[in-house]
C-alpha cells in the first residue's frame, strides 16, 4: 500500500473514531424562549449538555421581556445606554440562574453597541454586573443597527457549568 493511500486510510479511521465518540458522549441539546414574544422568531436561549453543561444567551437587551406574543418588544430606557445595559445584565443574570448558572460561569461575550459613545457607560455597566468576578473573553463590536428600533445594545453570553 503506499504512503497516500496509508494517510487516507488513517484519516478515514481517525474520522470515524472521533465521531463516534463524541455521539457517545450523548450531547443533549435544549432551545428555551422565556419571552413570549420571541417565540416563533428565535431562540434566546440554547443549553448543550454533555459532561457538562453549555448555554448560549443570544441578543439580550432592553426589549420589554412581559411584552405579548407576535409583536415587537418595547424598548426599556430609551436613549440610556447604561440603563439598558443594567437591564439587559438583569436579565442575563435570572437566565443564566434558571439554567444553574451565573456571570462567574461566562466564558464569552459579545456587546453590540450601535455607537462608540457608549463604551464608557457600558463599560461602567460591566464592571458592576461582574463586580468580584473574572470578566469573561470580550468581543466590543459597534454597528449599524440592532432588530428592535431604539435598542442601543445587546449582549450574547456563553457560560458553562458542571453537569
């Protein structure tokens, strides 16, 4: 047999092994929408659960999270960049708590401030919710625009924790 076809039979095996195992590993994945008017329209929430435990928080911001099924969030805090930043921490943190978790469990997160004006209250906003704790790998993006007209920012949160 020559040298290629040994390389393409090794990696043909190796392939297999390593989907296997992870198929062993039986991962459970679950897909959570608390706020009703996000049904239908994306998931907020996304746990992995295998050994341990991964949840991906999605575009949290300052949309109203009681408003009703099938229409737009109002914006809580319009024109405030650090009072929705509060905000949308407030609701990051009960989420991440219905899921067993905390901000000390974030590994990763990424702001979306639609101007670069408010990095400084965000980041004063930050600081706060993580007060005590490791700030997790940051990503600060300015855009355009977010989905809801008067949204200022929003935030995405991967944690995980031990199963």
């Amino acid at each position: 047999m020559s040298r290629i076809a040994k390389l393409v039979a090794y990696s043909v095996v190796a392939s297999i092994v390593l989907v296997a195992s992870a198929v062993a590993q039986n991962l459970e994945i679950k897909r959570y929408n608390p706020s009703e008017w996000t049904k239908g329209r994306f998931t907020e929430i996304v746990t992995v659960a295998g050994p341990g435990k991964i949840i991906y928080l999605a575009g949290v911001g300052a949309e109203e999270e009681n408003a009703p099924a099938g229409a737009s969030a109002p914006i809580r805090h319009p024109g405030d960049p650090y009072q929705q930043c509060r905000y949308a921490y407030d609701k990051i943190k009960r989420a991440l708590a219905a899921h067993g978790a905390t901000l000390a469990d974030a590994v990763k997160q990424v702001v979306y401030v639609t101007d670069i004006r408010y990095q400084a209250a965000v980041g004063k906003c930050r600081s706060e919710a993580y007060a005590g704790m490791p700030i997790p790998a940051n990503t600060f993006l300015v855009i355009s625009g977010l989905a809801i007209q008067g949204m200022l920012l929003e935030i995405d949160v991967t944690a995980i924790v031990a199963k």
